[in-house]
C-alpha cells in the first residue's frame, strides 16, 4: 500500500511541476513577444542590367555573392530601426544607390533595387504575411519596369488578376487557388508585352510576381522585358 500511495503522490507532484514549468515558459514567451524589436529584411535586384552588386547594410556588407538581376537576399533577422543600405558594384566600394530605411519591429519589409543604371532607384515593402485562408496561395503585383506605363495582370486569355499597376507601385495581396498558371502582362490598350508560362503558385505561401526589364532596351548591357515569380519564403 505504501508503495502504491507514494508512487500516487509521485505522479502528481510530477504532473504539477509540469504544468508549473509550462506556464513559466509561456510567459516568458509572452514577455518576450511583447518586448521584441526584432524585423526582418530582404533585398532583390531588380536593376535591368548585366551589373551585380554587393549590398551594404550600416557599412556590413550582408551578400554572400554579388547580387545579378532578378537576385535576392533572403529574409534576414535586424533589430528594429533606422539603417543605411548602400549598393555597389561587385569590385568597388563606391556607393552607386543609398537609401536611409526604417524597419519597424514585428514586420517584414522588401526592399528592391530598381532603375536604369546610371539612375538606380528603389522602393521598400512592408509585407503582410499573414493566411486567411489555409487552402490558398497568395500573390501581389509590382510593376518594376522603369520605361512602362501602367500595366494589368492576367491569366492568359481569361482572368484580369491587377489592373493599372504603374512603375514603382506594388498590389496588396490576394488569394488564389493553388497551382500553375499562364501569366501576361498587358499595357493600357490591352496589347500583351509579355507572357510568362508554367507560374507555380504553392499552398499557404505567397508570392511576387514582378515585371521588371525594359521594353524598349538600348543595347545589350539591359535587360528586355520579363515577368518572374518569387516565392516568399
């Protein structure tokens, strides 16, 4: 009996130690949660051009090769804040674009390198992430062509899935079903510039899809016009 009482008590004072334990570790979590300042960052190269270029971030250079066209970063762990982002060629250190930036805390941000290449510019994103709807996939538009007028998406021949996207200007996100899609950019007077086959879109991730390059190159150090899908991940 005695050893029956006692390995009774043991198993409870087990099972209360356990729940103890549990909720000191959720409230540290929520502690925290709540004072975190963490952010997270990504960078993609969307100049139209055959440079690449190393990325600077307060001075650190935050690439592990050059970055070419349509290349990116992925999301990378920052306090909170203000920084400096400089670009630069793969062999100097002489800034071609800065920019000052603000991440906020608990966020995610993009920020995509753009322009001509004697005329760098750049536009940053804050990401909204979030899944409403677990069977979904998610996209949004960004028109990075600099020499295009405002531009739709859609499914070729059938859905308009973004309408009047001008250069330097990003859709929210939406939801779609699953799977591979034939894509074309179209400009005002719905001419097709560009189609883009075989777009995979997966389950619960999202996705940009960009139109970047020039339509009307001037030689061939630019990139034509090209529709590219990214998966955030």
């Amino acid at each position: 009996m005695m050893e029956h009482f006692t390995n009774q008590f043991d198993k409870k004072n087990l099972f209360f130690v356990f729940l103890f334990i549990m909720a000191s570790f959720l409230s540290a979590c929520k502690k925290e949660d709540a004072n975190s300042e963490s952010t997270y960052l990504r960078v993609i190269n969307e100049a139209p051009n055959i440079g690449t270029y190393n990325v600077y971030l307060n001075n650190s250079i935050i690439n592990t090769a050059a970055l070419p066209f349509g290349g990116s970063i992925a999301y990378g762990p920052r306090d909170a804040g203000s920084y400096t982002l400089k670009f630069t060629t793969a062999n100097t250190i002489e800034s071609l674009l800065t920019s000052t930036i603000t991440l906020n805390k608990n966020a995610y941000h993009s920020f995509y390198l753009t322009g001509k290449v004697n005329a760098l510019e750049s536009l940053l994103l804050t990401d909204d992430l979030s899944v409403p709807a677990a069977d979904k996939a998610y996209i949004r538009f960004i028109n990075l062509a600099p020499d295009a007028a405002a531009l739709d998406l859609t499914k070729t021949g059938g859905t308009v899935l973004f309408t009047n996207r001008n250069y330097k200007t990003a859709s929210g996100f939406i939801a779609i079903e699953p799977g591979t899609y034939d894509l074309d950019i179209k400009d005002a007077s719905g001419t097709v510039k560009k189609t883009l086959t075989g777009a995979t879109f997966i389950l619960g991730f999202h996705h940009d899809i960009i139109c970047n390059g020039l339509l009307n190159p001037s030689n061939d150090t630019e990139k034509a016009l090209n529709l590219q899908v990214l998966t955030i991940k």
